[in-house]
C-alpha cells in the first residue's frame, strides 16, 4: 500500500499492488539525504516461497533514511479466512520484545525509579539470598545465572501450549537454590531474567509493562498496533495467526501463557519502522539509544556483545544492533545498521520461518555498495566427535538407574523406568524419553544431560543439564521399605 502523510500526521493509503500483497512507503522521522534506487523484486526474492494465497508468511520492512522505504506482506495472516498479510498485520515477536523490556529498564533507570546495580532480590523479594546476588545490570546482559524459566517448565513435562501462570514462574524461580554461575562471570541467555526485569517494573512504578510500554515508548512514538500481550484472551484487531507446518499442511500453533517482559510484544512491521527510526535517530529520549548498545564485558574481562535487549555485532564489516524472536507460530527479527541509518525488520506467522538469515539477504540487496566481502562461512566439521564428546550408546545396566527421583526445585518427580530393556525417562504429561549412556553414570536424552551420584555402589541422585539449566539436583525417593 503506497502512503503518505497527511497534515496531520497520520497516513493514508494510496495503492495496492498486484497478488493481494501490500506495500508501504512511509514518512517516519528526519530524512537526510537522497534514497538510492533499489530493485525491490530481489527483495521480494527472498520471500517468493511464502508468496502464495494457501500458506502462511512473513511481512518486511525496509527502514532508510527515516522513512520505511519498502513494507510488503507474503502470505497469509489467516488461513481460516484468506487473510492476506500486510505491513500493518499484527504479529507475536518472541523475544524480540526483550528490546523494549530493557528499554522500559533503562527509562526507569534514568527516571530514578530503580538503579541498575540494585540487587533483583531487592524487587523480588522472594528470591533467595545467594551467595552473590545478581544485579538488574547483569540481568539485562543475561549474564546473572538465572535459570531459564521456560527450560524450567519443559523440564517439569510442560509443553509451550500447556498452561501456568505468572505467579506460578515467579514460584519456579524462587524455588531455585542455585544459580548457573557466578552473576558477571558468564553469558547464558536467561527468560527468567527478562521475565522478572517486567516485575521489577511493576514493583518499581506501580504499573504493569505494558503500562509502562504504552507510557513511555509505544504512545510517544505513534506505536498504535503494539503492546505487551499480558491477557491471552485480550481481541487483537488485525493479529495474525500462529502455524506449524505438518506432513498434510499447517496447523495453528498458539499459546495460553500471559508472561511478558521476556517476550510477549504483539506488534507491526509499520510499528516496528518507527521504533527501528527513533533507535537510530535517538529520538525517543536524549542519549536513551546509546545507553541501549551498550555492551559490558564479563568480569575476567571477556566481551559480551549482548548490549540492552539487543546484540551487537557486525555483518560484512558493518556494525549492526540485532534480536530475533522466536515462539510458538511465530517468529521475527530486527537488523539494525545505525551507522548507514537503515534496518530491516521481519516478521512471520510460521514456526519454519528463519527471519534473521532472511533479513541479512535483503540487506545484501539494500545495502549493497556499503557492505564489504561475505563473512566466511562457519568452520565445518563440528560436529559429534570434535567436542562434543562421545555418541550415546544403549544404557549398559539400565536396571541400576531405575526408579523415582525428586526435585525439590521443580517439585516434580522423574521416573526412570525399563521398557524392553530400554531406560525411559518420564514426567508430567510432555516427557517420555529414551536415555542412552555417553560415560560412566553419565546418562543422555537429546539436550538433557544426567550425571549421577553413588553411595555404597548405589545410584542415589543425579543432576540435570539442560542448556540454559544446569545442576538441577534430584534425589533418589524412599521405598517403603525406607531404602533408596
């Protein structure tokens, strides 16, 4: 849809392009010089599979020069009912929203509502006191060791359309008798983190994120079609639709669950521009935008590139501010190039969708004659065998490891059962998995990692890592008899 801006600000639509798709051209800020010409079908290029009436997609926008140069729609939005997708379509971003909670930390910050150096237990008073308590700043750098709460639930058999609430994550995490590390001493990206950096908000200022979002950030800058998404039964105008695709077609992949702080932003590529606009012109608050890329090195002095909810790097020798999101149907990037005053956002209503990857090839088309040579490709060969330690083998006694385990940090019990000869884990209503053995007492199953403990030659405990948890202890339950 071609727009413009009328006198008072607000845009209209001129034209619609051919398929049902949609394109945008609008006004957003300050426009410093001449926008060079662009063959937008390579652009649509990269999107041409989702460019079909029958399966869902993804929207792009082109940010340049404050102005979104180029939105357009592929896809559907519903397929229900032959929605097509356009720039103003409103999709779930995934942790995309991460950006916007560390934005909200450092306005907070900036206002004195809340210092960075506060301990989070400060705010969330009932966390436990560890050894060394981290900080909101490490929080923000995911460098606090807090445990994942997400990987938390999968690992009490919860699945992402199983249902708990936010008081029941805030209980997961203070049940946590350890963290993963040493707050400052490792990067280890953490939901919990971001999830309580929301909480902190509505400790702080009384209000609720998304009130705060909408004081501070989303109504300042015109962001109508966003918000944090803290109501799953909240109407949605103009809200795609989540999908999975299936050996038959897609089905819809959606979720009940109201956490927000480390996701939850429901938002549109022509909201998006005017966010991606005001970062790179630092418009939303004077010096706001620096403080958000900052990065913070760990405390042995090795860099961090995770700056305030968004990542900095570089690609092809240009430096970029970036997060991508991913959850349930739903996935969404943001590539900013601040130096060349162009970004590129993405987002798509399809769970197969790799928006970053996607945003980095039109960025190879916009951005042409100011990016250098392609980045080389990642070292090969990598893979098991070179690092990552042995291939897992058949359980040789399964029978040893058998029987009920608790953890009291998860207040969940696993079964470790023998089928056939095969040991099982089990839990909940989303856990049944086969364990194979890659050491003594040293027992795998796909990303979970169980190492156990003996006494007197018995098997009575084993820890649990799961890539953003790691040492969560169970212990071996009494018999009736009062063994173990």
């Amino acid at each position: 849809m071609r727009r413009s801006v009328d006198g008072g600000g607000s845009i209209r639509p001129m034209a619609a392009v051919a398929g049902g798709a949609w394109v945008a051209a609008v006004a957003l800020g300050a426009m410093p010089g001449s926008i060079p010409d662009t063959d937008w079908s390579r652009v649509d290029s990269v999107f041409s599979e989702y460019d079909r009436s029958n399966t869902p997609g993804c929207a792009v926008g082109v940010v340049r020069n404050g102005r979104l140069e180029y939105g357009r729609g592929y896809g559907m939005a519903n397929l229900d009912h032959g929605i097509a997708i356009t720039p103003q379509t409103v999709f779930r971003t995934g942790s995309v929203g991460k950006q916007f909670t560390a934005a909200a930390i450092a306005i907070a910050a900036r206002d004195g509502a809340i210092s960075l150096d506060d301990p989070v237990r400060r705010w969330i008073v009932e966390l436990p006191s560890y050894p060394v308590d981290p900080t909101i700043r490490q929080v923000v750098h995911h460098t606090s060791g807090l445990r994942d709460y997400l990987t938390l639930m999968s690992l009490r058999g919860l699945r992402d359309d199983d249902y708990y609430t936010p008081e029941d994550v805030r209980a997961v995490i203070a049940r946590q008798r350890e963290l993963n590390f040493t707050p400052g001493s490792e990067f280890l990206y953490s939901n919990s983190g971001y999830f309580l950096l929301g909480e902190i908000i509505r400790e702080a200022t009384g209000m609720t994120l998304d009130e705060y979002a909408q004081s501070r950030i989303f109504r300042p800058l015109g962001m109508t079609h966003s918000h944090f998404h803290d109501d799953h039964n909240h109407i949605v105008p103009l809200r795609a639709t989540g999908y999975a695709p299936t050996d038959g077609g897609y089905r819809v992949s959606a979720t009940t669950l109201d956490m927000v702080g480390d996701g939850g932003v429901f938002t549109s590529v022509e909201d998006l521009a005017l966010w991606v606009d005001a970062l790179n012109g630092d418009r939303l608050s004077e010096g706001l935008s620096p403080m958000l890329e900052t990065v913070e090195p760990l405390t042995d002095g090795t860099p961090n590139p995770y700056a305030f909810g968004q990542t900095v790097g570089q690609y092809r020798g240009v430096r970029t501010v970036s997060h991508s999101g991913a959850f349930v149907g739903f996935r969404a990037a943001v590539t900013r190039f601040p130096d060349r005053g162009t970004s590129i956002v993405v987002a798509c209503n399809r769970s197969d969708a790799a928006p970053g990857g996607m945003a980095l090839r039109v960025a190879d088309v916009v951005l042409a004659e100011d990016l250098g040579p392609e980045d080389p490709p990642a070292p090969s060969g990598a893979g098991r065998g070179q690092g990552e330690g042995p291939d897992p083998v058949p359980v040789v006694d399964p029978t040893e490891y058998a029987g009920t385990f608790h953890s009291e940090e998860l207040d969940v019990d696993y079964r470790l059962v023998v089928e056939e000869g095969v040991l099982r884990l089990k839990a909940g209503s989303g856990m049944d998995l086969e364990l194979r053995q890659i050491g003594p007492d040293d027992l795998t199953a796909g990303r979970l990692r169980l190492r156990f403990s003996r006494e007197g030659g018995r098997v009575v405990s084993f820890e649990v890592d799961a890539g953003r948890v790691k040492n969560l202890a169970f212990a071996r339950q009494r018999t009736a008899t009062g063994t173990r």
